[in-house]
C-alpha cells in the first residue's frame, strides 16, 4: 500500500487512494489560493515615488560606486523605488530603466515628470477651466495634490500653480 505524504508536514501521511488524493489537491489549492493573495496584495501596495535630491546623480547598474555608472540624472527627477538594500535603492525611471542609487540622494519631494511634447496646465481640475501655463515633454513638476477626477494639483519650480491631467504625467 503506497501512502501520500503531507506535503506540509512530510512527516505525516495523509492515506492512499482516491481520498487520500483529493485530500492532497484540496490541501495544495488553499496553498495556491494563500500565495495568489499574497501576490494580490503586494501588488496593491503603494508605489513609493522620491525625487532626485541632489543636483546631478550618478545611477549605477548595481549598488556599489565601484559598479558601472550608467548616467546621470538631475535633481527633482522622479523615481520609483522598486528595492531598498542598506544604502542603496533600485529604482525605475520614467523610461522603465532600472539602475541603482544611493539612498542619500534621494528626496521625500513628490515630483511628476511630463509626457507629451507640450501639456496644459489649468487654473482648475477641469478641461474648460482658463490655461495656467504650458510645459513642456520631460519637465519635473512639484506633485501638491492628488485629486479625486483624474487630476493633479503640480507646481512649476518657478512658483508657477496649476491642474495637469493624471495621464499626461509619470510619477504617480
């Protein structure tokens, strides 16, 4: 007689034959359903955006200075961070790059970075509300509010307030 072990505790037998067997799969689903939730779940995690702190920042292609540097980026240029290893993070750029940094140059300041080639930005969170200012592809804009419509509250480093539609921004 061949008895199932318990995948779980392999040192407990779970039986033979067909019910032993359904016992088996029922036990490996409700594992599967535990680790599909987990998935779930860090998924709805918040990104953890910062900005670039400093005024030019080397990014490596691993956390060391010793690594290859791979560019430089300017300060209040957004990132997310996607691993955090004792001084450094692993971040993802507007473009999808991953490269490392060193946690020292990063700031808490949300920042947004601009998508299309000219955005308007309005006095309001709404499409008729009056032009505010105009930026251009690849502008950094101070993130103030989040708001509820599928707009954002930006400011413009020269003091410049403004509404920008969520999707014509990267960083959120």
């Amino acid at each position: 007689m061949n008895l199932l072990r318990d995948p779980m505790h392999p040192d407990r037998h779970i039986g033979s034959g067909v019910a032993a067997l359904q016992r088996l799969i029922r036990g490996a689903g409700r594992a599967a359903f535990a680790v599909a939730a987990l998935g779930v779940f860090s998924l709805a995690q918040a990104a953890d955006f910062r900005s670039i702190a400093e005024p030019a920042v080397v990014m490596y292609d691993a956390p060391s200075v010793r690594s290859k540097k791979l560019f430089v980026v300017s300060q209040f240029y957004p990132v997310e961070v996607m691993v955090s290893i004792d001084n450094w993070a692993k971040v993802r750029d507007a473009t999808g790059e991953l490269s490392w940094v060193e946690k020292k140059a990063l700031s808490e300041k949300r920042t947004v970075l601009v998508r299309p080639s000219l955005a308007d930005v309005r006095q309001g969170a709404d499409e008729k509300s009056p032009l505010a200012f105009q930026v251009r592809e690849g502008v950094a804009l101070e993130l103030a509010e989040v708001g509820a419509s599928g707009w954002i509250k930006v400011r413009h480093r020269d003091g410049q307030v403004g509404f920008i539609r969520n999707s014509q921004v990267w960083g959120l």
